[in-house]
C-alpha cells in the first residue's frame, strides 16, 4: 500500500528487544521491507537506575555495526523518561 501510494517509511518504533543480538536480524528484515533508515527503539521500557540505564546505551551501542551493515541506523526516542 505505501508503495502504490509514493511513501516512505524512515524510521520505525520498536520495542527494546530489537535491539538484543538475538533479534537484529529480524529487526534489519522487517525495517528492510519497509525501507527504513532508521530503527528507532521507541521506549526503553522500566529501567531501574544509572546501571539499567547503561544497559540501555549499550544496546544501543551494540546494534550500531550490525545496523549500519544493513544500511541502517539504531535510535531512541521516548516521551515518558
């Protein structure tokens, strides 16, 4: 449908395991499908602390090269923290 229509799907929110090891794959895939650039984890979920929240950047981290092979690029965004 956004194909028939001329859109472009930039980026798209994604939940905190797409950004695992065991899950980049499938987050590389389904973003490839749509022709984003960008997965953007959307919300860190409950982090509790400085260490969770290192945690946090570290996944982020972590996905970087994996991503980038893909011709993509790891995000965040979050409106509650």
């Amino acid at each position: 449908v956004m194909d028939d229509a001329g859109i472009r799907c930039f980026s798209t929110h994604n939940g905190r395991q797409s950004f695992l090891k065991e899950n980049w794959q499938k987050a590389v895939d389904l973003n490839g499908i749509l022709g984003s650039e960008f997965i953007v984890m959307a919300s860190a979920g409950r982090v509790e602390g400085i260490d969770g929240w290192k945690k946090v950047a570290e996944d982020l981290a972590n996905s970087v090269e994996p991503f980038k092979k893909a011709k993509m690029a790891p995000g965040f965004h979050n409106h509650q923290t």
